[in-house]
C-alpha cells in the first residue's frame, strides 16, 4: 500500500507540468554545479535536459508521457518504502514517546484509572436548554 499511485496514462496537463518541473530542477541542479565547480560539460548537458523537457512538454506532450511514466515506474519503490518510514517515524518518534511522557507524568486524560470504593463510573453531563442550540452543533 503506498501513498501514491502510478498514473499510467497521465493527462496533457500534467505532462506539461511535469516538463516545467524537470526543466526547474534541471536548471537548478545546473546552477548549483556550476556554483560548486565551474561551468563544465555537465553544466551544459544537465541545462538542456531541462531546456529538452520544457520544449518536449510544450510542443509534443506525447513524447513525454512516457518519459513521465518510466521515472514514476522506476521511483515508485522509493516511494512505497518512504511512506512505511515515515509512517513508523512519526508512531514511533511522535506519538510513542509522547506517550511515554504522559505515562511517567501520571497524565490520564481518558481518567481510564480504576477506583474501587467509587460508587459509580457515571459523570452527569449538562445539556443546553436553549433550542437555538439545536441549529448551532458545532
């Protein structure tokens, strides 16, 4: 089960997105090579996969498509495998420990604590006597 699924035949809008969004990240990662090392071969190469991309999503969104595809295909395990470490980090990091520390605190907010000279376990609940109310749940 992963949180996202592979769009086999994504619409036209989106593969022109998605030659937007490589062209960003292309020239990005292009400037930062070029900021870290100097401009190079690699420079050039990795600014017009970007520029190749934008232009191909532009005039021929077909010919993208499958490229589109072929990455969500092949990054999709990543991403079945992040969503479960993510998941498990925030029940574990979160919501374990914040758990532990009610429980070292005393903090029982559901007072699921036993009493046994209590008569009753019933709490008596005031309801509103205004039927105005009644329009107003929330």
């Amino acid at each position: 089960m992963a949180l996202v699924s592979i769009n086999w035949n994504p619409p036209t809008h989106q593969v022109r997105q998605f030659g937007l969004v490589a062209m960003a990240f292309c020239f990005l990662m292009a400037g930062w090579w070029w900021h870290q090392h100097g401009f190079s071969a690699w420079v050039g190469v990795t600014a017009g996969l970007g520029l190749a991309a934008a232009l191909c999503g532009i005039v021929w969104p077909a010919g993208l498509r499958y490229v589109q595809v072929a990455l969500m295909v092949a990054v999709y395990p990543i991403g079945l495998v992040m969503s479960f470490v993510v998941l498990a980090v925030i029940w574990y990091g979160v919501f374990t420990l914040v758990a532990l520390v009610f429980k070292l605190v005393g903090r029982d907010a559901l007072q699921r604590s036993f009493e046994p000279h209590a008569p009753t376990y019933w709490q008596p609940k005031t309801l509103p006597t205004d039927p105005r109310r009644y329009l107003r749940q929330y």
